[in-house]
C-alpha cells in the first residue's frame, strides 16, 4: 500500500543523490574544474526536480532574525524573513537552477556575487 514518505526518509533519499553526485564526479577522472562544475550542474538539477527519482526541492533564503535590524542600522540592504506564503521569496522563481549556472561561469567571482 502506497504512504507518504516521512521526512527521515526524504532526508535519507535525498542525502543518497548528494553523496552518489559526489562519488561520480570525484571518480570521474576529468580535471578538477570540470568535476567540480558537474558536481554542481548535477546538485542544480536534483534541486531543480529534473533528476530522476527526486522531486524538485524549494530553496528559500533564512537569515539570522537579528540581521535585518544590522542592516538596516548600518545602511545596508537586507535579506527579508523566512515567512512565505506565496512563494515570493524563494531564491530562483521560476527559472531552472541548472539553465542560470553556465551564465553564472562565465563570470568572474566578483560578477558572480553581485
């Protein structure tokens, strides 16, 4: 009979993918810049949902319940708070993860941050 899976067992799966990710592309054998850029193109696409045997995973920015008061104290913009409910907040809207990575290594780690 078919059940919802708990959340020790959605942990558990998807700590699978995340480990079997790394052991392909640690073994892989490419130079070291491919891999890594595979590794993360691969955790792009699990978290995208685009990966076989895992839905897509929401990812939303959680800062420190202080740190818009620090900001704002000091003149600097701010993350807003976890409360969500219309989705508003989440990192990537609507666009694919792994689709805004290549844009994204293209750039210098300065325009990466920006």
């Amino acid at each position: 009979m078919s059940k919802e899976y708990t959340q020790e067992e959605i942990t558990d799966r998807f700590m699978k993918q995340v480990t079997g990710i790394a052991r392909y592309w640690g073994d892989i054998g490419s130079d070291p810049k491919k891999a890594a850029e595979g590794a993360i193109f691969s955790m792009l696409v699990l978290l995208d949902g685009e990966s076989a045997g895992h839905p897509g995973c929401a990812l939303f920015v959680n800062p420190h319940p202080d740190d818009k008061e620090y900001h704002i104290d000091n003149g600097e913009d701010y993350y807003p708070g976890f409360e969500d409910p219309d989705g508003s907040v989440r990192v990537k809207g609507r666009a694919l993860f792994h689709d805004m990575l290549y844009g994204y290594l293209g750039k210098s780690n300065t325009e990466a941050a920006e």
